[in-house]
C-alpha cells in the first residue's frame, strides 16, 4: 500500500486533468458506473451520506441533486478545489460540505451518517484496513457502506488484453497528456494489486460489514461492493 503523502502529492499533481483522463481512459463508462452506484443508494433508506475520497465530487454532486445531505473528505486539496467549483457551478455549493480528511482518521462522532460512498477510492488508501473501519464506525448501525472500485475481468481472454491496455496503453497516452508518466503507471498497477470478490468482502466482514454483496460492471473491469453495519 502507498504512504498517504505520496498518494496526496500524486492527486494534487494530476488534479487539473483528472475527470478528463477518467473518462478518456473508461471511454466515458466511470460516469454510468458512479451512476449505478448512486442508483443502489436511493433504493436504502439514507438521508445523510458521507462521500469518503470525494476526489472531484462528482457523487457527492449527484447525491446532493438528488436530494441527500452530503459530507465529502479528501487528502488531496486541490481535487476537493475543483469539487467545490463544480458544486457553485450548480448552485449546490451550501448543500455540500467538502473536507480534507484522511480516510483512516474520519473526524465526525461514531453513527454519524446514514450510510457511506467511495469510488475509486480505497484501492488508494495507505491503510485500507483502518479506512474501512473507520467508514464503518461513523456509519448508523445497519446503516450501508457502497464500495465501488474498478478491478479486471475474470475471463482469461478478457483479463489478457485489458493488461495489455492497462499497463502500456494507459501509461502512455495518459501519462503524455497529464505530463505525469509515473501516476498513469502507478494507477493501473494497484488495480491489478488490488483485492476482489470474496478477499475484499473478507476485509469487509473484518472491519465489522455484514450481507456483503457484490455487482459487478463492464466485465468486472469495475465492481459495486454494498455491506451492512453489523
Ligand atoms: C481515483 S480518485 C477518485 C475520486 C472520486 N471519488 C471519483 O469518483 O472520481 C481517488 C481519490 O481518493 C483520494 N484518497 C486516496 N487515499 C485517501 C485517503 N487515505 N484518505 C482520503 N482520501 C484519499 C485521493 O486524493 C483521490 O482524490
């Protein structure tokens, strides 16, 4: 796992290109997949959701149209500066409270919110044990925790060429356009290094998850994880 500077330093450095390098690398699929992710919530009860590595906002901003009240931390300052443009942008800038936290030192009380989002976000985390149960300890009991987080397909075929995308197309194309070939190298890889399926609801159940279930998207190049507070 990577110290939280250095995955803080990284953000701040690719912030300005990011949402257009997201959506050149998924061909436009991250905004359908946050979308989805939005979708399950609205079918739990929630009224207060704490969007955990807000990044740029983009589900806190959905969250708040539609109606929630929202809370969104981040390390990385200048990703959380281009979120609370995009929330005056649409005049939902009093709605959203954005905030720079670390994920594994939450600083709101135990049960705070309803339920808990991260997109793309705990791959990241320098210490995803402590992130996970720190989202677990602000959560109301029974309240939900939505993971969703991109992985790699399980075909063999499948799993093949998108290596081959992931780690020499992604790197180069993204890597020339943000000026920053390190962070394009360094992203796909903790795709590839990151636990799925049954050993990521394992470290969920750890961290005190129940009724884990798990969606999968695009070939399971990205995977919903919805869990209960037990
Ligand atoms: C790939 S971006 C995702 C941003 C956003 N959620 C989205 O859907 O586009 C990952 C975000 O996680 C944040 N992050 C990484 N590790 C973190 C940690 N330990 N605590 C809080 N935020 C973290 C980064 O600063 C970055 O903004």
């Amino acid at each position: 796992m990577p110290e939280n500077a250095k995955i803080e330093a990284l953000f701040d450095n690719i912030a300005p290109n990011y949402d257009r390098l997201n959506k050149l690398m998924s061909f436009g699929a991250d905004r359908v997949w946050r979308k989805r992710m939005v979708g399950k919530l609205k079918n739990s009860q929630a009224d207060t959701v704490l969007d955990v590595a807000t990044g740029t906002a983009d589900v806190a901003l959905s969250l708040a149209k539609a109606g929630y009240s929202v809370t969104g931390t981040d390390i990385s300052e200048r990703m959380l500066e281009i979120g609370r443009k995009k929330l005056e942008a649409n005049g939902l800038a009093e709605k959203v409270e954005l905030l720079r936290a670390e994920a594994e030192r939450l600083p709101f009380s135990d049960a705070s919110f309803d339920a808990v989002t991260v997109a793309f976000g705990v791959r990241n985390f320098g210490n995803l044990n402590a992130g996970l149960s720190e989202m677990c300890r602000v959560l109301q009991k029974g309240g939900r925790l939505f993971v969703l987080e991109l992985s790699y397909p399980d075909n063999r075929l499948l799993f093949f060429l998108y290596k081959l995308y992931a780690l020499h197309i992604i790197p180069f194309v993204c890597g020339a356009i943000s000026g920053n070939p390190g962070a394009y190298r360094y992203l796909p890889k903790s795709i590839l290094q990151f636990p799925k399926s049954e050993a990521f609801a394992s470290l969920l159940r750890s961290a005190g998850f129940e009724n884990i279930k798990e969606f999968s998207f695009s070939f399971g190049v990205c995977r919903l994880y919805v869990a209960e507070k037990s």
